[in-house]
C-alpha cells in the first residue's frame, strides 16, 4: 500500500495481538477496500452491477464485548488475545478497541484470575457491556473452589457488576443484568453473543427494518431466523407478529421471557431450532 494508505496504530500490542489486523490502515481505504470485496462476492453470487451502500464505520472505543484468552505461565498469569496464527497469548495492558468500562477491568481481572485456584493452565474470559454493567463469565479449566467464588463475589462488589458468572452459571447477581434490544428488554445468559457494538446492532437493526415490505399489517407474520436473544425481534414486532427460531436454549429461554415480561407474548413466539440440521 502507499503511504497515504497507511496510518500509525492506535495500540501498543499491534503487529503481536492476534486481535487486530489493519489497524495500520487509513480508515478511508479500508472502507473502500471492504467495499470493493462486497461488491466482488455479489457479482460472484450472481448480482449483475451490484452498488453497495457506503461502509458504516464504527469508531475505535466502542467494541462493548470481548472473549478474552487467559493463561498461566510459570506461576504468572496472562490475559488478553492470542497471537497470530498462535495459541500463545499476549499479555495485553490496554485495548483501545473497547469501551472505557471494559478497558478499565483488565489490570484489575488479571489480577482476580491470578488468586483463582481453579485456573490450572486456562481459561475463557467473556465481558459484556449490558444497560445494567459489566457482566463478567470466567470459564476455568478446573474445580472453583470455594475460596474462588468468596473472590469472584468480592469482585463482583468492588467493581459494581451487576452479576458474575463461572461459565454459564452465575455466582452472584447484584441486581438483574439487562440489555434493552429496541424496547425489548432481555436478561441475557451469561457469556451471550452481543453485536460488538452498539452503534454497529443500531445500523443492522435500521437496515433490516428498512428492508421490510412496505404494507405490512399488525396480523402480518415475519419469520426470524437465528434470533439469538432477541437483538432484532422487539423491533420487528412493533411492524408485525414474529416467530423467532433459535438453536440455543439459553437465549430462546431469556428472548421467551422478555417477551411475556414486556407484554409481547401475543406478538413474539418463539422455537428452538437446530438451523444448521434443520433449516
């Protein structure tokens, strides 16, 4: 690329974190470069002339969720993202990438996980930023002790979480962690899948929204695949009745209950469904 086209990397890490690829690229060409690979796999699929809309870009700051690798290295402990084409993880400081309330939690996770008996050699760390707070899942390769949940409630405490979890099943809920999907207010499982960003589920939603056809009725009915925990599904139940399939229990479980707790039971229905097997 030419030296118009480059740009100076925001993070420390980069060029050894496995997280970030183009972060040394000018955000103007990478737009256009995504753009062009849009177009190409439309014309591949058959599109003739395709035209897509411009790249929404999402500003460095906002990533409001994050799948941490964490590990245990001759006693000391490393939190942050693998590197390239490596299972080895960088022992990350900052991550600019992410919302200042995820940021904040690094120095202070790595130093709970290094006091948590249970982390043998690894973990998975998820952070979701919900309405409600931070809401933290560590999954340990071994036993939690009892020494480890009085830590991981300590934590939960001192950092004002509104719950903390190891894995899928919470230790201690401070107050109920929710997440508003377009009015549809959802208790999401502990470690969800999140869009990465707010402002990046805003223009999905808008763009999905504007895709509907235009003489819809309220008994019209709208078929929603891999709802997940309902980011789309309160949004098109104002425009018409929704059945909302999902593989995970989990998630059909929180979308199911946000559905009946918000007076949309009539609207909303939902089914557990294995799409890959049965689409």
């Amino acid at each position: 690329m030419s030296e118009s086209a480059m740009t100076v990397p925001l993070c420390r890490h980069f060029g050894v974190c496995g997280g970030c690829s183009a972060q040394d690229v000018a955000p103007e060409t990478l737009a256009a470069s995504k753009r062009a690979r849009l177009a190409a796999a439309l014309a591949r699929a058959g599109f003739a002339d395709p035209h897509p809309a411009p790249i929404i870009s999402i500003p460095m700051g906002s990533r409001r969720r994050a799948d941490f690798a964490v590990a245990r290295v001759a006693g000391a402990v490393r939190l942050g993202f693998h590197e390239a084409r490596s299972r080895s993880v960088v022992d990350i400081a900052e991550c600019p990438l992410l919302r200042p309330e995820l940021e904040a939690l690094i120095v202070p996770l790595r130093a709970l996980l290094a006091r948590l008996q249970g982390l043998r050699k690894s973990a998975d760390l998820r952070v979701n930023l919900l309405d409600a707070g931070v809401d933290v899942s560590v999954a340990l390769d071994g036993e939690a002790t009892a020494a480890d949940r009085a830590r991981l409630v300590a934590f939960a405490q001192e950092c004002d979480l509104p719950r903390i979890s190891l894995g899928a099943e919470p230790v201690l809920i401070r107050r109920p962690p929710t997440l508003d999907c377009a009015g549809l207010v959802v208790i999401p499982p502990s470690a969800a899948f999140l869009q990465p960003s707010f402002e990046g589920e805003a223009a999905i939603r808008a763009a999905v929204l504007a895709g509907l056809p235009p003489k819809l009725t309220r008994k019209s009915r709208i078929v929603e695949l891999y709802a997940g925990i309902g980011t789309l599904t309160g949004a098109l139940a104002a425009h018409a009745r929704v059945h909302a399939v999902e593989g995970s229990a989990p998630a059909v479980a929180a979308l199911d209950e946000a559905a009946r707790t918000g007076g949309l039971a009539g609207r909303i229905d939902t089914e557990r469904r294995d799409l890959a097997r049965r689409p």
